[in-house]
C-alpha cells in the first residue's frame, strides 16, 4: 500500500528489483549476459510475465501459474495487492503482457494453484 501512496505498484516494485539483479549479473565475468532467463511461481510467475515484457535483457522466460486472465484471477478472488495494476484491464490483459516476449523464449507452466483459475 506504500507504493500506491507513492504513485508506483508493488509489482513494478519487484519487477525493478529484478532488472537490478540482472545489472548486477552483468557485472559477473563468469555470466553469460546473452542466456538470462527469469522463472517464479505463482506471484513469482506474475513477476516473470511482467520483467520479462519489461526488460529484454530476459532472453527465456518461464511463469509457472498465474496463467490465466486478470479476472478469472485477482478479478474473481481475494488476492495479495502485490498482483493488482490500477485500470490495467482498460487497455489489456495478462496474454498480451505474454506477447510482448515474442520473439524471445516463452514457456507457460501450469500448475495447481488455488489463487489462480484452472
């Protein structure tokens, strides 16, 4: 709730978090910048659909849950606030942040999870 007192979101919180991971990983000599990948679950699966839209560096994404639309999710449930996005279903849904991947490497995971639609 801090973050929306701050005009910003939680989940553009951690997907800021992530993109700073990922400065840092540049720095390493022992990495090889050109296969970052990003995968999470659940929350972290949400996290991985925005960061991977957001930053390119991203070269192989894999979000396990939160595989489906924003309102068979956190439309049609009580979900934790770090998911929500003010006015986001105006514009667009959560297969259209999946899109901005192309043509970077996408790979769905569905698993059973009780906060995310079948």
């Amino acid at each position: 709730m801090v973050a929306l007192l701050l005009g910003r979101t939680m989940i553009g919180e951690r997907v800021g978090d992530v993109s700073r991971a990922i400065d840092f990983l540049e720095t390493q000599p022992e990495i090889d910048c050109a296969r970052i990948g990003c995968m999470g679950n659940s929350g972290g699966g949400t996290v991985t659909y925005y960061a991977s839209a957001y930053d390119e560096r991203i070269k192989a994404a894999m979000p396990s849950c939160s595989v489906c639309t924003y309102w068979d999710s956190i439309g049609s449930n009580f979900h934790c606030l770090d998911n929500y996005l003010p006015g986001v279903l105006k514009y667009f849904d959560i297969g259209d942040i999946a899109a901005l991947n192309s043509p970077r490497k996408l790979v769905v995971v569905g698993v059973e999870d009780d906060i995310f639609s079948p």
